[in-house]
C-alpha cells in the first residue's frame, strides 16, 4: 500500500470513440461483436458474460476513451473480472431496489470501488449507473487511468486504505448523497477486516457494505485453517463464515448482515459475497443471520 491521494475526473461526450483502439488495431477489441465471440467461445453458459454484453450501455463502454489499453489485456483475466463486476452489479442494484424506488440512472447514489485495480468493476458501475458518482480508490500510483478522466461520474483518489485519510474520504465524498455503497472485490489478507472496520466506524454515511474476500493472513487466517481442517470444511466457507460473524459483532445491531453467498456464475473459485445493510428492506424481503457458505 503506497501513501498520498491524487485524483482524476472529467466529463467527454457520450459517443467518442476509443482513439486507441482505432488506431493501433482497429477497434477490434473496443468492439461488442469481439466479446461476445469470445464469451461463446470460452463460456458459452455463463449467465453473468452473457447478461453483461447485452446490456444497453456495453458497446459504448467497450469504446471508453482511453481505455483501449485495458481491453487489449489478458482476455481469460479480463473475463473473470468482468463476471466479478457483473456479480457486483447485480447486488449493487438489488441492495437500491431494497433500500427504497431509486431511480434506475443511480441518481444520488455514490459508491466506492475499494482497491480498485485498473477499474474494471469501476466503469462497469459507472455506464451501468451514470447518475451515480463512482470512487475509485487504490494505493497503486503507477496505473494508466486516462480513462478515468474522461467520465465525468468517475473519480480516482490514489490512497492507503490503512491511512485514516481513508475514513476522511469515505465521510466527505458520501456527504449529501441519498445512498452510499462501500465495495470490495476479491480483497486479501487484511483488507477484508480493514473495509469492515471502516464500515462499521463510519456509521449511517455507508449504507451498505459488498465484499468479496480472496484470503485472510495474520491470526484471523490462521484460525480458518484450523477450523477447515478440524472439521474437513471448505476453507473458503469458513473464510466467509468467520468474516460474516465478525462484521455482525461490529455492528452490534446497528445494521443487518445477509448470509454469505456463492455465486456460481463468477469465473474464480474465490465468489463469496458478504453483505450489510443499515436501510431496512421492504416487507417481505428479510436479509438472513449470518450462516456458513454451503
């Protein structure tokens, strides 16, 4: 994790073409018809990739200015990323539709993409949602992010979430947004407990926290281990479970956590989803106590 803060953003019109892309290889991979070839080629029956690359709003986030770097990466790892966005995607909108009717261009929303990475799950966020103001935040100041500038509801601060700066952030960017929505994708070590503290501290300016966790180091781990391996479990479940119970005891009933969840459809064996909600949902719908991951 690296230290200081630096930002990006600004707006572009909606329909300017990825000048990388058309001029160093023709746009093939700024385009729909490529991905979705590659979808059927590699994973024909994934629902999420198939689901992505029909929404409305991926040609023209395929055609990102700037972003013709990105695309042109390691396709298998692109690919899983993308389900992991997807993934993300889906329970960002579900938690909002719980939360109360929102409008569906996310108007008034902010959300943070915790140790985003390049912000793949970012721009995913930010087409899918384009009222709704998407926070990168990362502690790598060595990415090309030019992308990044270029959307206007899509900001970059470059910062260690270890940092108390980082609660700072969280307060003052979610100040006056009508829901905020605190995410981390495929965390490891101590950032999973790290993103819950900061939850859990922040009080009622999160709404929600998303986190799907890669691994735990330090004792916390070393407790999984054993218990995987006492009780011939999965360590992965008990990762999620031990995360899950400890959230819950933060929160001492200042919020609600969901049960973990597998989501067969991400292209990682790490596809366990952790959620919390201080916005009540509506009747009908109760979150469960937590429980181990099947």
């Amino acid at each position: 994790q690296g230290g200081g803060e630096a930002q990006a953003g600004a707006g572009v019109a909606p329909d300017a073409l990825c000048l990388e892309c058309e001029e160093e290889d023709g746009s093939v991979y700024c385009t729909l018809g490529f991905w979705q070839d590659e979808v059927e080629r590699r994973h024909p029956a994934n629902a999420h990739l198939q689901a992505l690359f029909a929404e409305a709003w991926m040609p023209e986030l395929l055609r990102a200015p700037g972003s013709g770097r990105l695309w042109k990466g390691h396709r298998r790892r692109l690919l899983k990323e993308l389900s992991e966005a997807y993934a993300m995607l889906l329970r960002v909108r579900r938690e909002r539709g719980a939360a109360s009717e929102r409008p569906a261009d996310g108007a008034g929303s902010v959300l943070f993409d915790v140790c985003s990475g390049k912000g793949v799950a970012s721009l995913v966020l930010a087409y899918a949602l384009p009222s709704a103001r998407i926070v990168m935040v990362d502690s790598d100041e060595g990415m090309n992010l030019s992308y990044v500038r270029m959307r206007q509801n899509l900001s970059f601060h470059q910062l260690d979430v270890f940092k108390p700066r980082f609660e700072q952030l969280l307060a003052s960017e979610a100040a006056g947004a009508d829901w905020a929505c605190v995410i981390g994708t495929h965390l490891c070590g101590a950032l999973s407990p790290r993103l819950i503290g900061a939850y859990v501290g922040a009080g009622a300016v999160l709404d929600v926290l998303l986190l799907s966790p890669c691994c735990l180091k330090g004792w916390l781990g070393q407790a999984v281990m054993r218990e995987a391996k006492a009780n011939g479990r999965n360590k992965y479940s008990v990762l999620l479970e031990e995360l899950s119970v400890l959230l819950d005891s933060m929160l001492a009933g200042s919020a609600q956590v969901g049960a973990p969840e597998l989501d067969l459809e991400v292209l990682s064996p790490v596809n366990g989803f952790i959620t919390a909600r201080r916005t009540r949902p509506p009747s009908g719908a109760p979150i469960d106590p937590p429980r181990a991951a099947a």
